[in-house]
C-alpha cells in the first residue's frame, strides 16, 4: 500500500471516481445549504462603535485609552447591560444551572468584542440574533461606560469639596475671632486707624498742631487716653489688622478653590468621543452560508480522496497478493 501511495496516479484515481466526488460535493452543498438557514441557524447581527476616550486622566503608566478598556470591560457595566436586556432570558439560560452566571458571563464574551484600534480607539462590537437589540446595547455600553466614569469623578471631587469646606470652615472660625478682636479694640481703646491716629496724638502731645489757635483747643485729656491707649494696645491692633487681611486675601483663594471643586464635581460631563456611531444594522453578519457551504465541501472532497486513496490502496495490495499467489502456483 505505501508503494501504491508513493507512485499512483492521483488524477487517474480521481478521474476515475470524478462522478463519485461530485455527487458527494453537490450532496455536501445541498446539507451545508441547509443546515446553515436560518431554521438551524438563527443569523446575528452586528452593530459597532468606535469611540476615543474624553476628559478623563490616566492612572500609573497607561494610557487613556488602556483605562477606557478597563472600564469597559468592568463586572459592573457588563452586570449593567445584562439587566438592562434581561440577557439571561433573552440567551435563554436557567437560573437555576449550577454554572449559570459564569455561563451567562461567556454567552455575553461571545456576543460582545471591546478591543483597542490599531489607532488608540476603542471599537465597540455587539452580535445578536435582533438587529435593534445589537444596536441598543453597543449605546448602552456606552451609556453605562460615561454614567460610571461620572460617578467616579463625582465621589472624588466631592472629598475635594468636603476637604476645602473644612478649611475655609477652619479660617472662618480664625477669621471671626480676628475681626471680633479688632471690633472690641476699636470700641473698648478708640483705635481705628493706628498710623493715622498715632501721627495725630503725636502732635497733640508734642502741641505742633497747625493753626495759631490750635494748641490752646487741644483738648490734652482726650490726647493722653487715646496716647496710653495707643501705647497699650496698639502693637496688638496692626498685628490683628495685619491679620485679618491676610486672612481675608486667603480666605478668598481658598473659596476659588472651593468653587472649582465644587463646579467639577456638579459637571455633567460626557467621556467619549464618538468616531463612528452603532446603527441598526440590515444585513445578517453571520452565519456567511456561501462560507459554510464552501468548507463543507472541501472537506467533503479531501475526506473523500482519503477515502478513495485507502480503497484503491487496499485494492492494489490485494491484486499484488493474488498474483503472487498464482505465479507460486
């Protein structure tokens, strides 16, 4: 037999049983035609999107588009999407198989393909058996995708937020208890304006007030209250003053701080940027029954050959052998 394989004619053999192979490919077509309809094979659906990631910063070393995939490929967006569509219902699985949510999680692998472009985009693809339903979820990955990076973004601005109340709350406080300081020393010791005043008593002290009626009306009792009051509680009083500006020009840079913080956190932002949007698609991408029907029949063919090749290899062994056995005779 290994001699016939090494030296036979193989056209000769195929020609030989040509009629054979093309009833047998015409055959294999016909069952591959069949079998590929859509009373055995539902056809699917495809529905993409292409989408770049938007307003959003990476973490450690990866990229934008690294972290969209890890959002889009997160347990709770694909949990998300199966509720939404009821897909355990909808790929008819039991809830009470052993193996149902882990089965539930490769029926929706199988449906649907997140993969990053050659281009650093993302390309959404979702198979299903309704055209309406492919399209519906590829929005609603989408969807989940911007709801999900938004209440991210909303929980850390908001400990931002709380983190700069607390602050302006703190300066607040330091702010109050300055101003109270400086009301009672300009209630309690006349002290207003300390360099203007002080230039003022000075003068009254000194008598060198202009006007040549002006030192007699100088009224000395009030010069030398307001002079101790000075003396006393005047080094308090710019060291207060001085305070409550610097508190006031740094109780304002943290209100804008505040205020941006507070206004990241209210935005509502989206964080796609959509290169090619899902439509419902009009044409079946599976299965490609011309495709089916092609391999069908080439392995019919090559299985056929084999076949026919161990045939007629037993054949020739078996005629060798009865010719031996006659010339022995």
């Amino acid at each position: 037999m290994e001699n016939y394989f090494n030296n036979i004619n193989l056209v000769n053999a195929i020609l030989k049983w040509k009629w054979h192979l093309v009833i047998l490919c015409i055959i294999a077509a016909i069952l591959a035609s069949i079998f590929s309809g859509p009373t055995f094979i539902k056809p699917r659906y495809k529905s993409t999107a292409i989408i770049y990631p938007s307003n959003i910063a990476p973490y450690s070393d990866e990229s934008e588009t690294e972290q969209m995939l890890q959002w889009l490929n997160s347990k709770d967006i694909k949990d998300s999407v199966i509720e939404r569509f009821d897909l355990a219902q909808h790929y008819r699985l039991d809830p009470e198989y052993k193996y149902f949510y882990s089965t539930l999680l490769y029926k929706y692998g199988k449906n649907v393909s997140i993969n990053k472009t050659m281009y650093e985009s993302v390309e959404i693809e979702v198979m299903d058996t309704d055209p309406s339903t492919a399209y519906e979820m590829v929005n609603a990955i989408i969807d989940f995708y911007n709801k999900k990076i938004r209440r991210i973004h909303r929980e850390k601005y908001d400990e931002v937020v709380e983190t700069w109340q607390l602050i302006l709350d703190y300066k607040r406080e330091e702010l109050d208890s300055v101003a109270d300081r400086l009301y009672e020393l300009r209630t309690e010791y006349e002290i207003i304006d300390y360099g203007h005043q002080a230039n003022e008593v000075t003068k009254g002290f000194l008598g060198t007030v202009d006007g040549d009626n002006a030192a007699r009306n100088i009224n000395m009792e009030d010069v030398l209250r307001l002079k101790k009051n000075i003396e006393e509680m005047g080094g308090e009083y710019v060291i207060y003053n001085t305070r409550l500006y610097d508190l006031l020009r740094l109780y304002s840079d943290l209100q804008m701080e505040h205020d941006k913080a507070y206004y990241d956190a209210i935005k509502d932002f989206t964080y796609t940027n959509t290169v090619t949007e899902p439509v419902v698609a009009d044409k079946k991408s599976y299965p490609v029954r011309w495709l089916i029907v092609f391999y069908t029949v080439a392995v019919t063919l090559i299985l056929a050959v084999v076949v026919i090749l161990v045939l007629e290899g037993r054949k020739s062994v078996v005629n060798e052998k009865n010719a031996e056995t006659k010339t022995a005779g």
